[in-house]
C-alpha cells in the first residue's frame, strides 16, 4: 500500500524543502496544506520541483462577515475531542494585535468553523497515514495538529529541542517518542561539570539569539523591512488573510515605529532596575521567566500566561528564609520587552529579586536551591547543575526523578519544601540524555531558518515573490542538509511501522 502523506507548510518553506528531497527517497503520495501569502502563493500554485498530488490554501477557504454555526462547532468539538475555546482564547492574533482589528466573538468563531470545516473535508476527502509539520505555533495549527493525532494519523513534528544545533522529530509535542526506562540506559559517565560543557557547546538559547534573534532585531534590517513595506508592497493580504486583518500601511508604520521607541524606553528602564548583582547569603528558587507572546505558553501552558500571577503564587509558597529569583528572558527584546508597569507589579513583591536579562544563567543555576518552571526547559538545565525542578506541565525531561510536576497551587508550598531536599544524580542525567540523543534528528533548524530569510525574506518580511531559479539554487546549496532530514522522516516512518 503507497502511504498518504500531508504535508503543512508554513510561511517559513522548510516544509516545502523536506518535501523535494522526501519525494526521491519514499514511494508515497503527498499532500500539502498551505498558509502562505498572496505573494509567494503564485510560485507554489505554478511550482513542479515537488510532486504533489494536491495542494491547499488555507486562506481561500476563510471569509469575513459568517455568522458561526454553533451547533456544527460543538459536535466538532465532541468529534475530535478538542477544547476549542481553550484553542482559540490563547490565539495571539486575537489576543495581542488588537490595534489593528478587534476580532469579535462572532470573528473569532466563524474563522474558527471556517477552519475546522476546510481541514475536516481534507482528512476526510485524503485519509492521510502521516502528517509532517513543524511545532505548531498558531491556533490552526494546533487545530490540524489536534485533528490528526486523535483519528489516529501518525503525526511526525519537526520541534525545537533542548540541544541546540539539531531539532525533535516525534508525534507529541513535550514527549518523547522512543521510551525507555532510564536505568536500563547506558551512559558516557559524565559528571555534573561534564554535563555543563555539554549543554554550553549546544546551547540553543544561544544560537536562536545569534542566528534569529540579534539579526532581525539590527536595525538596518528593520529600515530595510520598512520600505519594503511601505515602498515596495501593494499586498492583499488585508482582504484575504485574517492574521493581515486592518494592517494599513499607515498603522503597521505607526506600530513599528511606537514600538522602536517604546522598546527603547523599556530597556532603559530595564538598566536601571533589573538586577546585575545577587546577594546569595539567603537561598533562592529561580524562576527564569517566559518570552510572551510564545508558544511553549500559549499552547504548551494555556492556562498559565499569566505569569505574574505565577509568580505571586510561588513568592506565596516560599519558605519564609527564602527568596524567589526571577530573571528576564533576552529574547523578549523581539516582543518590545514588557510594560514598566508589569516590571514594576513584579519588583514590588516583597520576597522577589529581578535579575537583568544579561546576567548569567549559569550563575542563578549554580547557586539556587532549586528551579521553577512553567514550560521551558529550565528544569532540564537545571539537572545538568545537580539542582532539582518544578514544572506546570509535563515535559520530555518530566523522566527525571528529580523533576516534580505540580498538580495544585495548594501543594506547591509542601512540594518546594521536599523538592528542595532532592538529591540529583549526575548518571540519571547522563542517561537521559542518552535517551534524549535517541529522540532526536542532526538538522539544525534554527541555521536552516536563518539561510531561508537571508535567501528569500526581505528583513523579517515574508510577502515576497519568489522564483522558481532561486527556489533551485536554495535546495541545491542545502541539499546535504536536507537529504539528512528526509532520511530522519523515512527512519520515522519505519519506527512507526514497526510499532503498529
């Protein structure tokens, strides 16, 4: 039987990439669900370098002004098993940008039908065996994600991991594919210093900053994306795409520009109140905080986003000797930083100390007690310095005895006490991370974003035409890294064969 495979691909084209080198290695049928915008959408509708049988654009299938069928929404709902107010209330488009169009409830839901319906006659119509995306980031996403995983498609998902430099394929997004009991895992014998050196050479804070971060946040390139913008565009994603809804060239001008400032501003602020220095005589629980808006909260932690409510919460359960550590995250430079007033709400709690963004990491893992986590992968690292972790969802690293999920905030005050006991041993981590190295693909993803923007993006602009020569020249350039991706899909797909 020739297998079904659809693929989703998203503005960023890796997707589309894979699926060229895919198509020569497995003898399969391939679909493929499109976001793209009006710009880039005329080379992948006139496209032959991949073979697909058809191809869809999400886009084409959503219209403004329908009054949503609720009724069609809740046997959906009961069908797929999906929470999808829970989906949908958490969507940055409909949370975060509302200066540009205030979605209403009738908005939001009649999309929401809209999308649920296009994505239900595809599954339905093409009966796929495999779906390949990346982590999903955006409400649809997680909506064609959510579908597939439970009418039994077998979902292959391209994830950032806790190892920089490679990326997580596997079908849950916090969860590892490949199993096993840590203790029947061999290890290499690393000790706690050891661990540290490893995660250091592969830092993946780190090469997301260098790769991703810093460039698109240069200012040149900011300039560059303006004109484009404002000069060179007469795009009608406006009309056509809801995630373009109300972006007038005047308002996305205006919002760049009050951001440029406001951005400035905060971080002054920042350098004048956030922590530089740390008095370590009183122990400390270290939270490292959240970027907003990101997806490891939004859909990894929905119920979570508030995370100065979070924090209040642990500062609550502290034992009375103890203070609670927070630490801006660096990358939150892309989101403007946060509001004074939310830097201020925070500082003012009596027991928190507010570290700068540029203070070391390594040193507030070294010298505290223990780690708070929501959903990132501070409770992994903070194995690697012998120091135990709590967490607000359950993880990849959840495997590790020294990480403890809390279940109330009622607990929380007796588990810090008792996490804070935890002994961690360097071995258990070792093996973790042997079965992490088991899990994972050598295909740097964060590298691969960065060479697609330098070839086709205009700053961070994504609306732009591309060519079917220039299309060519990419995958040739990279074709070494992408025949290595597509045969970790193809071992992927032999794994869940073997496993049925």
């Amino acid at each position: 039987m020739v297998e079904k495979i659809l693929f989703f691909l998203t503005n960023d084209y890796t997707h589309y990439c894979l699926a060229h080198t895919f198509q020569k290695k497995h003898d399969s049928k391939i679909y493929a669900i499109s976001e793209v915008t009006s710009r880039p959408k005329k080379f992948f509708q006139n496209q032959k370098l991949v073979n697909f049988e058809s191809i869809w654009f999400l886009h084409d299938h959503i219209q403004k002004n329908l009054k949503p069928d609720l009724i069609y929404l809740k046997k959906f709902e009961e069908k797929y098993k999906i929470n999808l107010w829970k989906l949908v209330q958490n969507e940055r488009i409909f949370l975060y940008y509302r200066n540009f169009y205030k979605f209403s409830r009738d908005d939001i839901l009649s999309i929401l039908e809209q999308e649920c319906r296009f994505f239900e006659e595809i599954l339905e119509k093409i009966k796929p065996n495999f779906f390949f995306t990346r982590l999903p980031s955006l409400h649809h996403q997680e909506l064609i994600y959510q579908m597939c995983k439970n009418t039994g498609v077998k979902i292959i998902a391209m994830n950032y991991t806790m190892i920089g430099g490679k990326c997580m394929l596997s079908q849950e997004q916090q969860k590892l594919d490949h199993i096993l009991k840590l203790e029947d895992l061999q290890h290499n014998n690393r000790n706690f210093e050891d661990l540290q050196k490893y995660i250091h050479s592969l830092d993946l804070v780190k090469q997301i900053d260098e790769k991703l971060v810093k460039p698109g946040n240069q200012i040149m390139d900011k300039l560059r994306s303006s004109k484009s913008y404002l000069v060179d565009f007469d795009t009608k994603n406006t009309n056509t795409h809801y995630t373009y809804y109300g972006r007038t060239k005047f308002k996305v001008f205006s919002y760049y520009l009050k951001d440029w400032i406001k951005t400035k501003i905060r971080k002054t602020f920042i350098d004048k109140n956030l922590k530089m220095k740390l008095n370590t005589s009183n122990p400390f629980v270290y939270f490292p905080i959240h970027i907003e808006m990101e997806r490891s909260l939004l859909l990894g932690a929905p119920y979570f986003i508030n995370q100065i409510e979070v924090i209040r919460s642990v500062a609550k359960s502290l034992p009375v000797n103890f203070n609670l550590v927070i630490k801006e995250h660096p990358g939150q430079v892309m989101r403007g930083w946060r509001s004074k007033s939310e830097y201020q709400e925070i500082m003012n709690i009596p027991n928190v100390i507010f570290m700068h963004p540029n203070f070391s990491r390594e040193k507030l893992y070294q010298d505290c007690s223990l780690v708070f986590s929501i959903a990132g992968t501070a409770g992994f690292e903070a194995a690697c310095y012998g120091k135990p972790a709590i967490t607000l969802v359950d993880l990849n690293y959840s495997l590790l005895p020294s990480v403890q999920k809390l279940n109330s905030f009622d607990e929380l005050p007796e588990l810090i006490k008792k996490m804070i006991n935890i002994k961690v041993e360097a071995k258990v981590v070792d093996q973790f991370l042997t079965l992490l190295e088991h899990n994972i693909s050598d295909f740097d993803w964060s590298a691969f974003s960065k060479k697609l923007s330098d070839k086709f993006f205009l700053g961070s602009i994504q609306d732009t035409e591309i060519s079917v020569e220039k299309m060519k020249e990419f995958l040739e350039e990279n074709n070494d890294m992408l025949e290595s991706f597509a045969d970790d899909h193809v071992k992927k797909i032999e794994w869940f064969n073997s496993n049925i």
